[in-house]
C-alpha cells in the first residue's frame, strides 16, 4: 500500500512519492521562492514551499556560536553585543550579533541566557535589552538537556557582564 501524505496548500490526499509532482501541477502558482530578508515578525501561519538549493548549514546553526565551536579546556570566554538581528531561518528566541568568536559572529540566545541576561541587567536598574548592545557577555560550558532526545549535551550559558567601560 502506497503511502499518502495531505497536501499542505490544499489538503488533498495524494501519493507521497508524488507529492512535488503534485505541487508543480496544482499549485505553480501558489509557490514562490522563499526570500531570507524577508519580514517574519506577524504571526502569519501561511506554508510555503523552499525552492532551489538548500544550504542545510544555514539551518544547524552554521554561522551561530555553538558549544561544539569552543576549544576543549576553555573554561571562560566573552564576546561583545554589536546587535539584534531578526533571522528568519534561525531557531532562538533572539538573537545577537557577536564580535568574532571561535569564528562565529551570531549567537542564539535560549530562554535561559534570556533570563540570565535580564537579571543582570535588572541588577543594573533596567530591564531594556538594548542596554546590551557595546556589553561585553561572559559565558562558559555546561551540559543541558535536549528535549528531543533527553540527553545532556554541552551549551553556552552566560555567567556575567562586564562592567561598561
């Protein structure tokens, strides 16, 4: 028995080896090249599809910070805000621009860096993240836990300011 899969635009029930048969036929033009620069900020729920090559990269964090990019044995290191940036392929609930670091020159702030930040700058009488921008953010190695796969994996968390020069 074939597999079938429901067809996102339209819902129609269709044979899931033909699927992108099934979108060039019926939906031409429904479809349009997905844009990187364009605005995903309104809670829009409309599917489209990706066209043309895909970089995977750009979407495991390619071009982020992550644990795996720091050298083994380092116990602390910092990098400093230049800016928030909106990526819409990106996966963090915010994201920063970062000086250069291990290569890297965005970093994806989790709910736990979030809050982290939030107490530091509390502590400093603001609760404005711009006050971040031009700050110089200490952070180190611990292990979190992935929700999808429920082992402890190695993550970023930040532990400090520094003072404002």
């Amino acid at each position: 028995m074939a597999t079938t899969v429901k067809c996102t635009l339209c819902k129609e029930t269709v044979d899931a080896t033909k699927y992108s048969d099934h979108l060039a036929e019926k939906h031409a033009s429904e479809i349009a090249p997905v844009d990187p620069f364009l605005d995903h900020s309104s809670n829009s729920r409309t599917v489209t599809l990706v066209r043309g090559p895909l970089n995977l990269a750009d979407y495991s964090g390619g071009k982020y910070l992550s644990a795996s990019d720091v050298p083994s044995g380092t116990g602390q290191f910092s990098f400093r805000i230049l800016s928030f940036v909106n990526d819409p392929k990106g996966q963090s609930k915010l994201t920063v621009q970062i000086t250069e670091t291990f290569g890297k020159e965005l970093f994806g702030l989790n709910t736990t860096n979030i809050r982290m930040l939030e107490s530091l700058l509390s502590a400093e009488g603001t609760t404005d993240g711009q006050a971040l921008i031009g700050r110089e953010v200490v952070c180190g190695l611990g292990r979190q836990q992935n929700l999808q796969t429920l082992q402890f994996v190695p993550s970023i968390f930040v532990l400090a300011l520094r003072p404002k020069a």
